[in-house]
C-alpha cells in the first residue's frame, strides 16, 4: 500500500483532538462506506472482464488498478483516522481488521485481473463466471451494510447471507479445481488458472471476514 | 464459518451479566476443552484416511465435514461468549487468538480429506502417513492440555513438545516436497500432491500457532 | 519457533518488575535493532546465494538456518519482554506485530535458500537478482530504522522508501511470473521456480509490514 502525506489528515484537526469530547468519529461510517463502494467497482469490473476481448481486458485491468489504488488511500485514511482519534465509535482492534479485511478484498480482485491479462488466458474455465457472480452480490451487500454501522439494524441477514455466499464459493470453487484437473488442461495451463480461482476463492473468503468482524461489533453493541 | 443464531447464546444469560461480578468465566475452559476435543476426532480420521479404499474414504470425508461443521459451532460460542462477557479469564485477545487457531487445525483437516477425495488420489506418497502421526500426536497433547489452562499446571512440557513435533513436521513436510519433485510424478500429480502435504503442514503449524498462545497466557499469569 | 527457558529472562528481574515505575523498557529498541540486524545478515546470505555453486549453496543454508534460528530467539525474547512488562513504550499490540512481522522477513529467506538446494535448481531465473538486491535494500532502511524508533527521528523517509521498494518488487515478481509461463520452463521447472519466486515476495511484503506497524506507532506518538 503506498503511503500518503500525514499532512492531508493532519490538516483537517486541530492539535485539541486527542482530547475534545466529541470527536468526529462519524467520519469512520463514512470512510467505511466508500471502501465497500469502491469494491463493488471493483466488482463491476470483474463482471466486465467475462465477456472482455484481450484488448478491453488490458483497458479493464488499467481501471482496476486505479480501483485499488483508491482503496489504499481509503484504508490508508481509516488506519490514520484510527491512530490519532481519542475516542472511536468501535473497539479499535475490530476498526483495523474492517478496514484491512475490507483493502483484502480489493487486492484480491485486482490481482484476478492482473493475473489474467499477465497470462494472456484465452478462456476462463466455466465456473468462474459463478465465482464472479458470488462476488458481486457479496459486493452489494457489503456496500449496503456498511451505512447500518451507524444504526445496527439489519446487520444479522447482512452477516447470515454473506455467510451463505461465502460457503457457496467455497463449493463453486472445489468443483473448479476439480475441472481443471480432469485431465483436459496440460499443467502449465491448471497451474495458471488454479492461481486465479483461488484468488478469487481468497476475496470470497475476506468478504466472510468483514461480515465476521461486523457480526463481532454487533454482538459487543447489543 | 456459518452463522448460528445470537439467541440460543443470549437465553442462557440475563441482561444483568455484564454487571455481575462472578461471571460465568468458567465456560471458556470447557469451550476450549471441546474444540481440542474435535480436533482429536478429526485426526483420528485422518488416520483412517490412510488406509481406507475410495469408498470409504467418502464416507471418512462425511464425517470430517460433520467435525468441521462442530468445530465451526464451537468457535462461533466462543467468539459470541467472548463478545458479550464482561470479564474474562485470560486477555480477550488471546482468548481470540486460541479460539482462532483451533478452528484453522480442523479447516486445515477437513481440506486435506477433502482434497485427497475431490482428486481421486489412488495412493498417498510416503511420508505422509508420518504427516498425520505427527498431526494426531499434536491432537491428544492439545487436548490434554486445555483442560490444564483453569490450573496452568504441566503447560511447559506441553507447548516445547508441539515446538519440537512442529520442527519434526517441518522436515517431514521438506522432504516429501524434494520427493514429489524428483521426476516419479508427472506434472499434474504433483500440483494435486504438493496441495495436500502443504495443507497438512499448515495444520502443524497451526498447532504451533496454539501452543504459542497458551505460552503466551501462561508467562502473563505468571 | 523453538522455545527457550523461561528462566533466561527471569533470571535477569526481580519480582518487584510489574509494579515499579520506570520498567527496563528500553531493551526493546535493543531487541528490534538485533531482529533487525539479523535480517541483514539474511539478506547478505541470498546476496551469496546468487554466485554460489552447488556445494557453497549447501554451505550457505546452513548458515542462513543459523540465522534463521537466531532470529526466533530475538523474537521469543520480545515476546517474552512483552509479556512479562507492566509498561511499555509503545502499544503492546504494535510490539507484538513489528516482532512478528520481522521474524516472518526472516523465515521467508531461509525458506528461499533451502528451496533453492531441496529442488537442485540448476539456475535461478533472470529477475531472481533483482528481487534480492531489493530485499537487501529494503533490509539496510530496516535496520537503520529501527535504532530510531527511540527519538521518532527520521521515520518517514524510511516507510515511504520501503513502500516504494514494495511496489518495486511486486512489478518485478509479476514479470518473473510471466517470465516462467513463456514456455521455456517445463511444467515441474515452473512449480519448483514459482514456489522460490514467491516466497522472496512475501519476504518483501514483510519488509513493508514492519514499515506500516513503525508508521502506526509513529502517529500513534505524534
């Protein structure tokens, strides 16, 4: 993650922060919404790159980088945010892993990408389109927790179905594994697209954990 | 993990608990007990894997899955206890830690049948059977270990010898990497080989993983 | 990691230490600036590495799993520091992940070298010098860092050079990656190469780990 100027926060607070009485914490909703906005661009990008010839595939992987450089500065704000508040809405050990569970996900996806235009892969096994779609639903539903945060409703089905989801990844994704063993691909190929479907299965996996951190702020809430 | 549901954890408390100044503390040491307990049923099935033919070995992953599933079930008490306690007997974080790292030993477990049924692996390069002993031998000391957590008696004894049994999984792990590679097996079993015996040793050292956190636990009692 | 003897530490504080006012606290700068230390030997050993014939190779492992086995002592040191401080400098938290993270950087190497003599490889693929001459760059910054953690002096430079270095590797590691996939390599030649080249990254993600943890607590004291 590239690190970004102290002063582009700094600038914003007075040197009184540490210890006025109400500090800007609502500022952590919001930060944690644009990072779940930014990956369910990432999402729509992964969606695009199914149907993409290798031209638009270079184009993609270009706006995906750019997805993910904006999601290290939004980590990067929530981690500094973190370290120089007194006072914040969550406990902050469960503030880290959201954020850093939340910047997974979009390395993640955009190293899927990366990885199929590096290996210039002719064709995607069928199954990762299921993997993508998995993907994307997580993505919206993430994106639409986050503002709950604020409130805590409706957080449980959140959690439940990213649970559901993450578990129906995990089947799409052994059975991928399997196909691409099923003797039809030489192993230079399996060893190329194996790295790619598990990386998508690692992001399916980093949702879950997002939902886990958020269950566990929940519980501590209630 | 699956989520289960908050209310079969919360009808067991009253609403006065985070007040109460004797709280039901004592309930981790079992929850910890069980879930080592699980991992050694889990290893005894890795054993049976060993020798079992194709069909049952089918079977023996049903089972594991049912562990895993128990396993999950048992993390996910502990993490909701945790969350919602007041007091606890050990540093909350590593009361996370251990819940944690017991949970990754049977993913890890479970992955390894999983895997050898998903590939149809016809016969198991030696030196995983040692893998496996060393596993199962990991498993009883663990599980004679976490009821000894309430005393922190013999616990010296416990986390050196899953050291040394982690260094011995190690070699054992070397090895076999420096067989699978040194031409007996085509290119597309060792992928599929190499995949079992790394997820095996993962499982040691998640073993290490939890006897550093009751080291841990034990030098901050002491 | 192997343990040590409790005693070593014990010996060395009375039984007063958790409640007198001004802790031994300094030794963990020394620590971090030995851990540290040890990683630039690491990184001169893969430096070696490079020219080696097959015999120095062997001779060369044995002296990186010296190191490798001096630095878990550093780390088991800290960690018992950490443990058995009432008062610390820094965050124990933070303590607990520069520790961590260091002694990864460290396991990383070792395993590259032993990699390189368990499967014989004949000759390290062009871009493998590169990812070294970063390590060691990355290395040097770590270790002149670390006695600085004792003014908060000259901090920033170094995180923003080693996130700079990071990103640096990381471009290098995608064209080896490439690079292996061309069609040059056979199939087992691949795996065994693709396995070394991405344990030399994870060396570099490492480095950047220890640069983020000494950023945290930098803003943390600022």
């Amino acid at each position: 993650m590239p690190s970004i100027s102290l002063t582009d926060y700094q600038s914003t607070r007075g040197p009184y922060v540490r210890f006025r009485l109400t500090p800007r914490e609502t500022s952590f909703y919001d930060m944690f919404a644009a990072s779940a906005d930014n990956i369910v661009t990432g999402s729509k990008l992964l969606m695009e790159l199914l149907g993409a010839d290798s031209s638009a595939r270079a184009e993609i992987a270009e706006r995906m980088r750019a997805a993910e450089h904006a999601g290290d500065d939004a980590t990067h704000a929530i981690f500094h945010q973190l370290n120089s508040s007194f006072i914040t809405p969550f406990d902050r050990e469960d503030i880290y892993a959201l954020a850093s569970s939340l910047d997974d996900i979009m390395d993640f996806m955009e190293e899927a990408v990366d990885l199929v235009v590096l290996y210039q892969i002719e064709e995607l096994p069928k199954g990762v389109e299921q993997q993508i779609e998995v993907l994307a639903r997580a993505a919206d539903l993430t994106a639409e927790a986050m503002p709950n945060l604020r409130t805590m409703d409706n957080l449980t089905e959140y959690w439940i179905e990213v649970n559901r989801l993450e578990n129906q990844a995990d089947q799409i994704h052994r059975k991928l594994l399997a196909h691409l063993f099923n003797g039809k691909y030489d192993a230079i190929e399996v060893l190329k697209l194996k790295q790619i479907v598990d990386v998508l299965e690692e992001a399916a996996d980093a949702f879950e954990h997002v939902a886990n951190t958020v269950e566990t702020i929940a519980v501590k809430e209630s």
